[in-house]
C-alpha cells in the first residue's frame, strides 16, 4: 500500500511539474501571478513584500533586519522587472519573485554556491567519456520523467549540497532504467559519510559517484535528510540499497553539444553549472544566461540534473533541468536550459563538467518500497 501510494504522489507531482512546464506558471506563490509592474511606489512594493513574507513565512527578528531584507528585496524587485523588459519573444526567460528574493547574490552565493577546485581521484572503474558520441536513433525530444526515471523536486535548504542531489538524481535515474523500480536515494549519507567531499561546504558530483560506487546507498527514508553537516551514521550507512559498478565524467573540458545530447538520450546526467544572478532569480521560459560573462574559464558554482530535452519553434532547442531549490522555484523546481547555442562552453558552462553512474547489477534489495 505505501509503495502504491507513494507511486501515485509522484505521478502527481510530475502531472504537476510537465503542467508548469507546458504553461510557463512560474510556481505556486499567488503574487507571482500578479503584474510586478504595478508596484510602482514604496508603499505599494512595501505591501508587496508583506505579502510575500506572508507567503514564504519569513520572520525577522528585529526591525532593523527587516529594513534591510525589503531594501533588498525592492532592489530585486526592481532587477527583475529591468530584465523581464528586454524579453524578445515568448520563450525568452522571465525572471520572478521566490524564497531567495530577500537576499542580495552575494549572500545567497556563501550558502548555496561554492566553487570547487578540481579533485584527485584514483578509480579503476572510472573513465573520461568521448567527445564523439553519435546517436541517430535519439528521439528529437526525450524526458526521462515521462518514464518514470526521475523522483519528485527535492529541496537541499541553507546547505551547500548540490552536488549530492545532483548525484543521487543521476543513480535514481540509471537505476529505474536497469531494474524498473524508481528509489529515492539519501543525500545525506553523502553529506555526511562521504570524506572526500565537504558536506554543506560543497563538493563534486562525481567524487559522490565514486563513493557510492565504493560503499552502496541508502535510501532517504532509511538515511534522512537533515540539511546539515552531521556525523556519519555507521549503521543507516550500511543500510545499503543501491549499488552503480562505475561512473563516467569529464572535467572542465567542455564536451561537444552532440555528446551531451547522447548522453541523456540514454540517461539523466549531472552536470556542473555556473548559477548567476539571473538563475537565482530564474521564473519560466528559455534560460540563454545573458549575465554568465565567465564561460571561457568554464568555472561553475551549483549541480543539477540533466533529464531531458526538447524544442519551443523552430530554433529554440532546450535541456530540461532539474534543480534542488525546491518545486517552489523556476517552474515548479526545473529550468530549461536553451542548447544548440554554437558556444564551445554551453550556457553558463554546462557542457563543462558532468558525470554519470553506470549499472549493470540489480539493486541490493528488490524495490517493492521506498
């Protein structure tokens, strides 16, 4: 019964996120259907902002603090609406209002954004991928939801570990496609077992890959989720479901857009991105990065999930992208991220670094729960 019943809360919530999708409704918060524009002076955007606080459920604890958060706050209000003024077509991105909109880039960067060197990593059962990959046989437009390949949006909170579910995103992924049973894996013992990656201090995707490859994973509901850098657990460590036999990644050396794309036909893909200010901000429509001015260094700050593609028109080709800000973020958890873009880098770097588990055993246990 709990596995018929947590099967049926996932076909809802994707039903939820493809509708989100389809129409461009940024999210759930009601002021987000509102005309920003509208808030012309101080004290209409000043309501705006208690409205927002209602919905979001923020508190301050002094009146000084909440002076500065509605300053920044009206400085982001103000930043969107410039930008959603130069919009050039209706795929063109929007951005809009969300949990984040009370605090500068800078300080949302410090908590959720952490760039990382490259690491060293000695695998015998890792490899660097091609740069040639030709599949013909790929579909014009593929989501790996639709085939049941992806769980629902989850949301990392006031912790920096993108990378992990970025990770458990990518095995969650390969592993419904081998077995047919779609498990939703723990972050946490990544956060917290994993010591060659820093917890909420950020890590690497692939090093994740190859831990997991090492010891197993649990799944979320025997290992759960707490948002912080706590202790590993021995005994929810062993409690291993999951098991990948290898992982591919490239490093900083951007992959083709024909690669990339074979890639995903056969599976979700983590990726490494550079989040700007306009990804923060990110509300519906075709995410072209105007603000990435750093691609040639390929630097990047956040991980997501690759789980799809597709096509808005003739000349508007997109990724679709998973995020873990939470399904009340961009549309409904996702961006779409424009590709075909004839940039060596990819926009914000996301042809820069990725990676992915490969599996050819079965799961450790049957999947009949979760």
């Amino acid at each position: 019964m709990a596995s018929l019943i947590t099967k049926l809360l996932l076909l809802l919530c994707l039903c939820y996120s493809l509708i989100c999708l389809s129409s461009g409704v940024p999210n759930g918060y009601s002021i987000l259907n509102q005309d920003l524009d509208k808030y012309d002076s101080k004290k209409q955007i000043f309501h705006l902002f208690q409205e927002w606080k209602t919905e979001t459920e923020r508190e301050y604890q002094t009146l000084e603090e909440e002076a500065m958060r509605f300053q920044i706050f009206k400085n982001n209000l103000e930043h969107i609406r410039e930008r959603n003024a130069k919009r050039k077509s209706s795929n063109d991105y929007s951005l809009a209002l969300n949990k984040f909109s009370d605090m500068s880039y800078e300080e949302f960067s410090k908590i959720y954004l952490h760039e990382m060197k490259e690491p060293v990593i000695e695998s015998n059962k890792r490899k660097m991928v091609s740069n040639d990959e030709s599949c013909p046989e790929a579909p014009s437009s593929l989501d790996w939801r639709l085939s049941g390949a992806v769980t629902y949006v989850k949301d990392q909170g006031s912790c920096g570990s993108c990378w992990a579910f970025s990770a458990t995103g990518a095995i969650e992924g390969i592993t419904q496609i081998v077995t047919q049973n779609l498990p939703y894996l723990s972050e946490q013992q990544l956060i917290s077992c994993d010591t060659n990656n820093n917890g909420c201090q950020g890590g690497w995707h692939y090093k994740a890959l190859d831990y997991v490859m090492r010891n197993g994973i649990a799944t979320e509901r025997d290992y759960p989720y707490t948002a912080s850098d706590s202790a590993c657990n021995s005994t929810q460590e062993q409690m291993k479901f999951v098991t990948i036999d290898g992982y591919g990644y490239w490093w900083k050396t951007p992959i083709s857009e024909d690669s990339l794309f074979c890639y995903v036909f056969k599976q979700p893909i983590s990726v490494s991105i550079y989040a700007s200010p306009h990804f923060k901000s990110y509300g519906s429509g075709i995410f072209s990065g105007d603000d990435c001015t750093n691609n040639s260094t390929c630097s990047h700050n956040h991980a997501v999930l690759i789980v799809g593609y597709g096509s808005s028109g003739t000349d508007q080709d997109y990724w679709i992208v998973k995020n873990s800000w939470g399904h009340t973020w961009g549309q409904c958890g996702y961006i779409l991220v424009k590709r075909n873009t004839g940039t060596t880098q990819g926009v914000c770097n996301i042809h820069c670094s990725g990676s992915f588990p490969m599996k050819d055993t079965p799961t450790l246990k049957l999947a009949s729960s979760i």
